[in-house]
C-alpha cells in the first residue's frame, strides 16, 4: 500500500481537483459503507434477539445473586468472618435481622424461600430449615441472637452450613457449571467429584454425544447411495423422487413422531405384520419404542433430509466421466469409487454430517416422546431444569456448555467447508 | 435372452414360489412391490457388463428403494389412521377388510368439537361459539398470525441483509454471514432457554410479539440463505444500467432487482414461514395457552391423551405441505426459466 | 423500565386484534385437564358462571409452578387462579409468588361450622385454599389378571404377577412405593426415607422391576395404558382410574393398599389484575355445596368436613361415590399423606439421583 501523501502533482484528479486514488478509495469507503448499512438492520435484530438473551443466559450460570438480595447487611459483614467456628454474634444478628425483614416485604425474587432454594442446591435438606426458622424468627426481637437461632434449630450449629452462605453471598460462582460437571464443595469447601450415585451431566453429555455420532453415520450411510441415484438420474425422475425426500423434510416434526409411535408400538403396524406374516408368536411383540431403538429410529427419519440435500448438491457436480475414466484406465469398480468418486464427495459429507450431528444434539422433543427412559438426554435435563425444577442456573450452565460443544463444531464446519456453501435443495 | 429377461423370469418365478408358501395375496403384493419397483427402474447396462454388473445395480436399486419406502410410509400411513373409527393407532380387523363401518370422520369433527361449550348448538352461536373455542381452530388461528407476522419480518429484514451481503465491497461479509445464520446452527433448546430468560425480563414473554421475534429469528437464516443465492447469479451490471438509466436506488430495487430475486424471496419466505408453522420449543418456552400454536396443541396431544385427531390434523397439514411444495417447485421453474437456463 | 413499557405497548398493539375477545370479566382458571377439569366445570365453572355472568377461560397444564414464577417475575399475570399440588404451594407461598388468601372469605359450611373449623386439618394455608383430597394408588387390569394383587409388594413381585408396570417419571411417590412394598409401613415410610440407608433402600427396591417400568408423565397416560395392554400395572391417580371404570366401563382395578395422599389447592398468582373476581371464584368454588358436587363426578374427597354427608352418588350411574373415595376410612388403613417438607428439601437432590439411576 502506498501512503497517499506520496502523491505528486502529475497524478490524475478528479474534476473538483482530488487525486482519482483518493476519490476512489473515497467511494469504495462510501460503497462499503452502503453495503454495511443494508444488513445493518438485521444485524442489530439478531443481536438484540439472539446473541444478547444467549449472553445474558451465559452471564445467568455464572451470577446468582439471590443471597446478596435476600441478605444485604449480612452479606457485607460475613466477608471478614474467618470461616473457623460459627459467624461473630454482631453478624449472625444482621442475618437474623434481614432474613427478618426480607419475611416482612416478601418482595418477588428476594424472599426466605428463594434463599432457601439457593442454599437447598448446595446443602441438601436445609431448605425447610430456613422457611421454618424464619417463621419463628418473626418473634425474636433481642440478642443474642445466636442463641436464639441454636434455640429454634439446632441445625444452625453447623459451620459447614455458615460456609455455604458465605460463597453463596458472593454473586459470582463457579458453582453452577461445578454441578453440571458432577462436581461439588465438601464440607471443607474444596472442589470435589458428587457423590457417585448423584453423578448424571458428565455421563449424559457422552450418552448425548455418543447417540448424535450414532445416528449421523447410520443418516450417512442411508444418504450416500440415494443421493447417488438421484444425482445420477435424469432431472424429470429425481425432481419426482425428490419430492419423497422433501415432503417428510416439510411435515411437522410432531406429526412424524406420532406416526413413528403408530408404527413402531406394540399393537403397531410393524408389530402387526410381523405377526401376519407368523414371523413372531401374538406374545412375543417386540419392544421397538420407548427405548434407544426408537429414538434412533425416528431421528434418522427426522435429519436424513439433512444429509441428502448437502450430499445430494455437491454429488450432482461431479461429472460422471470421472468414474468412467477411472475405470477405463483398468481400476477396478470399487478402487475408483474409493480413489476417485468418493474424495469429490467430501464437502457434501462434511456439511451434511456436522449439520445432522449438530441438530441430533439440540433435538430433545422426539428423545422425549419415544425414547422412554432411554430418551434422557442433556437437552431434555436443561428443559427440565428451566421448566419443572426451576435450578435456572443450572440450565444455564448446561446449555452453555452444550453450546461451547457446538460452537466448536460449527468452527469446524466453516473452516472445512465454508457456511457460505450451506443450501436447501 | 438379454440378461434383464433373466431377472425377470427369476423375479416372476420368486413372486409364485412367495405366494404358495405363504397363500396369502398382501404378503405377495407387498413382494412384488417391494422387490418388483427396482427392477422396473432396471436399465439395460453397457455391453461388457457381467451377471454379477447386473445383481450389484439391483441390489443398489432395492436398497434405495427401502430407503424411499423409509422416508415416506410414516407419512402415508397417518392418512388412513385419521378416519379410524376407533380411539386407536392401531388398524382395526375392519379396516383391513375395508369395512366402511370402520371409517368416519369423527376425528375431523373433533378438530372443531374440542373445546367447544356446545358443539350441540346451531347456527350463528355453533359458528362463534367453534372461532371462539375450539381449541384446534384457536391454534390455528395463532399458528397464521404468528407464522405470518413472523415471515414479514424475516423475509423484509433477511432480504435487505442478503442485498448487501452479495454486494462486492461487503466489509466482514463471512464474520456477518456467520453471525446472521447462527440461529440455525445454535440447538433450539438453548435459543429458547435464552430468550426465555430474556423476554420474561422485558415482558415479553408470555405474549404475541414475543413469539413473533422469537420465530422471526429462526426464520432469518433461511431467508439470507435463498436470498443470497439468489443473487449469486445475478447480473449486477443491470444495476448500473438502471442507474445509467437514472433511476434512483427505490426504483431500481422496485423495477429491476425486486422482480429477479422475487423468488428467491419467496422460497425463502416459505422456508421461514415453515419453520414458525412447525416450531414447538420456543413456543415451549416463550408462549402462554393464549398464544398456542398448532404443534403446542399436538405435543399436549401427544403428551396428555393420544388421540387420533393428531392424525387428522397432520393429514390436513401433509396436504398443505404438499402444496406448498408444489409451489416452490414452480417457482423453481420459473427462476430456471428467467435465468435462461433450460432443464437438461 | 421505559423500554419494558414501550415493549408491552406495542406487544398489546400486535396482539389487538386476538386480544379483542378478552373482555374485562373473565378469567382463566388453570387445572390439570382431562376428567378432573371436567368434575371442576360442572361443579364450580357452571354454576359460578351461572350466577355471576361473569366468564371462565379453563387451561390444562401439567403441574408444577414454572409457568406461575416466570408470569409472576415478568409482571405479566395471565392465569387468574390456578390448581397445585401442596409442595408446590409453599415453595410458590415461600417465594412470594402468590396472593395471600384470608380464611375469612370462606364461606361457613353448609351446617354453619365457621370455615376454619370446617375445612380438614391443613387444608388452609397461608396462600392457598384446598379443594380436593387425591391420591395415587396401583390399579390393574381385572380381565388379563383373574387373581389380582392385593398389596403394595404384589406390586413389585415380577414372579407371581409377571408383565410390564408404569410408574411416573420422577422420585416422588415411586421411592415410597419401594419402601412400602419392602415392608415399611406407610406410617413410618418418612422416617425411613429421612435416613441414607432408607434412599439406598428404595432404589434398591426399585431397581428390582426397573427393566420392565414404562415410565408415564401425564395423569392421562396410566388409563390409556392399562387399556392398550402396554403394561399389567400401573400407578396412577385414583380418580382417573375411576372414571375410566365409571364413565368407559373398563375393568380396572384399584388396590387400596399404601396410598400416598395429597391436597390439592387454589392458589392465586401474585399481581393478578382479576384478583377480586379470581377470589370470589376462589370462595364459591369451595362451598360446601360445589366440593359435594364435584365429588359425584370424579372420585377424590372433598376438603370440607360438611361436604362429607352430600356425597351420593356418581352423576350418572348408580355407584356409591363414598367407599371410592381416598378419605374413606377403610381406603386409609395402611396410608399416609405426603409429607411437603421432606419433598421440599429433598426434591431436587432425590430427582438428580432419580435421573442418573435412570438414565445408568
């Protein structure tokens, strides 16, 4: 690049006398600029819409800041406590103080019972502890207050519980992505695994990965040869088969599932033919849904669309005299398929296989609905954690690192094959 | 003898030999059906090619043929089960026999009936009484304002974005495309987690515009998708030349761009317009029992009590989806048509 | 919050022409769908309709106070009234997500016994009303099984009555089940369950029939089961059990023995821009009266002591509804209520491990 203050006079200018150069790097500012302004709606749609509640949802797994909110005097006076016995009585009475006031406004989202939710997560079986001393408490009105609280229940005698309020006051914490990776406080405050009996995400999120690789490659494996014929037919017979790929690609995901479940249940179709035909005995039905059979099954029939369609653009650019060259050359049928024909497909494998991949791992309805218990997956624990245990953090913390999984297979994907290629039939 | 009219004759003696074991015409039909459709689609191969040349392409075709089947059954077989007299999923003996007894339209009545304070009513008061009530018709409704509000928008912010997107001097087009296509690539639950937690913040959730923005965003990669491809094969020197001409960016866009990519558009638009149509988590989330949209309905269907009127509503729904599909085939055509580019 | 304001305006704007149909004297009563919504429009929604000319939206939902935290939180109350579980209850009342509700609203029983005496012990609480008194039991199928079970352990016992069982998915009710049939009493299943050893024991239990539960999750679900041979037996709530032989004539059985009961209560979501009518609804519906009349269409007691006499018979046929009801003292010989504190603390710890012995 050359600097523009270099110019001499003997450069061409325009006709208001700037020098062409500047004027056109002036312009192609402006274009850029246009062009930039164009997709700028959009781009602060998506952002508003999209990336920002995902932000938010990133920074919520990270921050909770309930404690705090319930606890505002307490919280300031704890940090000094040296976590060795119980708090200092001047600190147990702010807490006694605000648990008091907080029962007093009951204000949504900063009440006993949400500290309580908080602390339950850590300690288990202390939730009751605090809704029902705080009960009491309303009638305590002088010190010392640490015996009071000793008085109403014993349980408060505990420093392990102490400890737990005081990482709970501060409103940044690990604790929510420790608990998605079955890990936990002791009683000493050290980072250690949960209990094995309890231990479920880390296990879940490999069950997840493991059935997402399973039914890739059986969609692979089914894609490959009926992109191939079609890629192969004339444009009138594959445009009609098409429409065998695109109408199940079209109708509801719900729909399909349902009719999987007509299918595959034990007074089913398959079941039914099995038995006309005599192959087993009107007892021995076989158990094909509300198992990983069934999930597998009908999520194969739900992405296969999504591994034809890229396979099935790429393929359709691969001239056939490649494989016919081959061959005449004296390679045999399966060698030029393996050194010829099958390289060209890569980029088709590859858009296909980490679309399919992707979408398998985010799926959590059809899992739910005809994968019985086999059906849990970590899509339907973050559900289930938004939606009926309200641990918002804890979903949080999940989905996040289920995106993390994602964002680096989405990185893959734009750097083998680029998303720009990414299109629909 | 050529070596298809030996595959025939072998098939043709397979059908027999299947029959008299099993004396049982469906099981045979089912046969020739299945083992029948690749040979049909069987072409004479080059000269030098072997019996085994011949087997191996069969074989091809057969698998692709239990694909095919694969992919479409659980789609034709909701369409019989809807008119299922029962309360089942199952066909009934008199079903198999063609019984008419067997079949009714009761499920279809039951889109209208569910919900309804009296479905007993006549005239005026059965009609406001199935808009205000029924729950299916009440979800229908939503699922069209929804999906229809969230298509405008989409397709209206998705295709000003694709305009500049495939413009030449786009600074950061790949890091801009990326950002605009996420909410394909992001898994849904963590989408709906997100703006779950942010709507229910600024009041949003819980209401139309919520599960309008929400579906929108869902829609947009699509509709960039479509669009730029759109314009990838587009002359941009006709710009220059309306703009020669001395027409104003509106105009151009109106007279000479719009008309070109109005199909792309279009394809777009449905894919987006599907995508809200068919989308159950974020409703999951976001929507309250105001805001039910059809595949809300069907999932509680599912879920609470499994009843056939899924299946009737689905059959309506395939239909719709098949013209829908005929729609964009057309409008496949006619972009073919206008780009000069003649099928092959 | 400007922007909040701006964004609920134009939300309004959109949705105007939906929203039409809402007019101000409505509200929506939110229950769990199925039969018992139906015993709840008749007995409440119609007659308070009826009287009132006010009118009712009824939703279905499946439990749980998700829905209640996030329109409470948002500020954006759209359910009116809602029926929940007793956990539920107070850890929504605890939460502040909840309007409290004075005893003095209620009106005195039929036999003019003041409210408070008059509704069952630790029916009323500080936010919500009980209604109803359910419970989940095991029922089978009498037609496949000629000599059918008669306890809590016959349930877990494969050998002697082989085939599929349903269980609902989730901790709660299944590990006291386990325990019962392991031969704890259902008075003492509590104390068991407080302890490590007494969890270890009720998964141990339950690990026994694990292969062959189908898991349920909707009340809906156990009847439609039993009655498509998927499983030989299956828990399920007594009511839905019942109707399905009342109303379809199936031949379910339930056994009585170590039922787990609880309440079922109204409660109001906080910050309710119908609260005055959603109270009235509230104190109507619990009249001696309607909860009487309600029990004639669905079998679960009635939390008023004075609806007890008035129990007759079911709406249309000549069944008896006192001996069906859970309440009735020769149901609760071996029985217990399910005890809210122990689920309060422990839900969330029990499910995980639930889910983990699940999925493993």
């Amino acid at each position: 690049m050359q600097d523009s203050s270099t110019t001499t006079p003997e450069t061409l200018v325009t006709a208001d006398g700037v020098p062409l150069k500047q004027k056109l790097i002036q312009s192609t500012r402006r274009a850029r600029w246009r062009a930039l302004l164009l997709t700028l709606p959009l781009v602060i749609f998506v952002l508003v819409s999209f990336i920002f509640p995902i932000g938010q949802m990133l920074l919520r797994s990270v921050n909770n800041d309930t404690a705090s909110n319930v606890l505002p005097n307490f919280t300031i006076a704890i940090q000094e406590w040296d976590e060795q016995g119980l708090p200092p009585e001047e600190t147990i009475e702010l807490f006694v103080k605000d648990m008091q006031v907080a029962r007093e406004k009951r204000e949504i989202g900063k009440t006993v019972g949400n500290l309580a939710t908080r602390i339950n997560y850590e300690i288990p079986g202390s939730r009751s502890l605090f809704t029902s001393s705080s009960r009491k408490l309303a009638k305590v009105t002088e010190g010392p207050y640490t015996e009071a609280l000793l008085d109403i229940n014993k349980k408060w005698d505990n420093p392990v519980l102490w400890r737990s309020l005081k990482r709970a006051t501060n409103d940044y914490t690990p604790y929510f992505y420790m608990a998605a990776l079955d890990l936990k406080y002791d009683d000493e405050g050290n980072i250690t695994e949960a209990d094995e009996l309890y231990q479920i995400y880390v296990s879940n999120f490999f069950k997840t990965l493991r059935l997402s690789a399973t039914i890739t490659f059986i969609c692979l494996l089914l894609a490959f040869p009926v992109s191939y014929l079609l890629s192969t037919l004339p444009l009138k017979t594959s445009n009609l088969l098409m429409i065998l790929v695109l109408l199940p690609f079209w109708t509801s995901l719900l729909v399909r599932t349902t009719a999987w479940i007509a299918i595959l249940q034990t007074e089913g179709i398959i079941n039914d033919i099995l038995v006309f035909i005599g192959l087993v005995g009107e007892d021995g039905r076989v158990q094909m849904i509300y198992n990983q059979t069934g999930t597998i099954i009908a999520m194969v029939h739900i992405l296969l669309p999504f591994m034809i369609l890229p396979l099935f653009s790429v393929m359709k650019t691969i001239p056939p005299s490649y494989m016919r060259a081959a061959s005449s050359m004296g390679a045999k049928t399966f060698t030029a398929f393996r050194r010829v024909y099958f390289p060209l497909t890569l980029p088709g494998i590859a858009a296909g296989t980490l679309l399919v991949f992707i979408l398998a791992i985010g799926y959590y309805i059809t899992p739910a609905l005809v994968g019985g218990e086999d059906g849990l997956l970590i899509s339907n624990l973050i559900a289930y954690h938004i939606q009926k245990s309200l641990n918002w953090s804890l979903g949080a913390a999940l989905g996040s690192l289920l995106l993390a999984i994602v964002l680096i297979l989405y990185w893959l994907y734009n750097k083998i094959v680029g998303i720009e290629k990414l299109s629909f039939g | 003898m050529t070596k298809l009219q030996t595959g025939y004759i072998i098939f043709a003696v397979l059908t027999v030999l299947v029959f008299i074991t099993t004396s049982s015409v469906s099981v045979t039909l089912g046969f020739l059906f299945l083992f029948g459709t690749p040979l049909f689609f069987m072409k004479a191969l080059p000269a030098y090619s072997t019996h085994l040349n011949y087997f191996n392409k069969y074989l091809f075709l057969l698998l692709c043929t239990f694909i095919f089947v694969f992919l479409i059954t659980p789609i034709l077989i909701i369409m019989p089960l809807s008119f299922n007299a029962e309360p089942y999923f199952t066909f009934t003996e008199g079903m198999l026999t063609f019984d008419s007894a067997a079949y009714s339209f009761r499920w279809y009545q039951d889109i209208f009936f569910n919900g309804m304070i009296d479905p007993a009513a006549t005239g005026a008061a059965w009609w406001s009484d199935m808009w205000e009530n029924a729950q299916w018709v009440r979800s229908t409704r939503n699922s069209f304002f929804i999906a229809i509000c969230a298509t405008l928008l989409a397709t209206g912010l998705g295709t000003l974005a694709a305009l500049g997107l495939s413009r030449a001097e786009m600074p950061y087009r790949a890091a801009i495309t990326s950002l605009l296509i996420s909410p394909m690539i992001v898994p849904l639950v963590i989408t709906a987690t997100g703006m779950f937690f942010f709507y229910s913040d600024v009041g949003l959730a819980k209401t139309y515009l919520g599960v309008i923005l929400a579906h929108t965003t869902l829609g947009i990669p699509f509709v960039i998708i479509t669009v730029t491809a759109t314009l990838s094969g587009f002359d941009r020197s006709l710009i220059r030349a309306a703009e020669n001409l001395g027409a104003d960016g509106w105009t151009t866009f109106r007279k000479v761009i719009m008309p070109l990519i109005l199909p792309g558009m279009i394809s777009g638009a449905l894919f987006a317009f599907i995508t809200s149509f068919d989308e159950v988590v974020a409703v999951l989330f976001i929507a309250d029992v105001e805001q039910r949209t059809i595949p809300r309905q069907m999932f509680s269907g599912i879920r609470e009590q499994i009843s056939p009127t899924i299946l009737a509503v689905a059959t309506v729904m395939v239909i719709l989806s098949i013209i829908l599909l005929g729609v964009l085939e057309l409008l496949r055509r006619r972009t073919e048509r206008l780009r000069g580019v003649t099928p092959a | 919050m400007k922007i909040k304001h701006f964004l609920a305006t134009s939300a309004l704007t959109a949705g105007l022409a939906l929203a039409a149909s809402a007019q101000a004297n409505e509200i929506t009563v939110v229950s769990w769908g199925g039969a018992y919504t139906k015993s709840q429009v008749e007995a409440y929604h119609k007659p308070w309709v009826e009287q009132t000319g006010n009118k009712i939206v009824s939703e279905d939902y499946n439990g749980g106070i998700a829905e209640i935290k996030a329109q409470v939180e948002a500020g954006n109350v759209t359910w009116d009234i809602v029926d929940v579980e007793l956990s539920d209850a107070i850890r929504a009342c605890d939460e502040g997500l909840l309007e409290t509700i004075d005893p003095g609203i209620l009106p005195a029983g039929a036999d003019g016994t003041p409210a408070e005496q008059d509704f069952i012990e630790g029916t009323l609480h500080e936010c919500a009303v009980a209604n109803i008194v359910w419970t989940t039991i095991f029922a089978y199928d009498s037609s496949k099984i000629a000599d059918g079970p008669t306890t809590m352990a016959d349930f877990f016992d494969l050998e002697k009555f082989p085939g599929k069982r349903g269980l609902r998915k989730g901790a709660k009710i299944n590990l006291e089940f386990a325990l019962i049939a392991d031969g704890v009493s259902a008075a003492d299943v509590y104390d068991v369950l407080d302890t490590p050893e007494g969890i270890d024991r009720a998964f141990a239990k339950l690990d026994t029939i694990k292969d062959q539960v189908v898991w349920w999750e909707a009340g809906a679900q156990p009847p439609q089961l039993l009655a498509d041979g998927e499983v030989a037996m299956t828990t399920a709530y007594n009511g839905r059990i019942f109707n399905a032989v009342a109303g379809e004539d199936k031949p379910f059985e339930i056994v009585w023995d170590g039922h787990i009961w609880d309440l079922d209560l109204w409660v109001i979501p906080k910050g309710t821009p119908n609260k005055e009518l959603a109270m009235d609804f509230l104190a109507f519906s619990t009249a001696t009266e309607q909860l009487a009349k309600q029990a004639s269409y669905i079998s679960y007691g009635p939390a008023r002591k004075s609806s007890a006499p008035l129990v007759g018979k079911f709406h249309n046929k000549d069944i008896d509804m006192g001996p069906q009801m859970p309440t009735a003292p020769e149901n609760l010989t071996n029985a217990t209520q399910n005890n809210f504190d122990f689920w309060a603390d422990n839900a969330d710890q029990l499910n995980e491990r639930f889910n983990a012995w699940l999925t493993n």
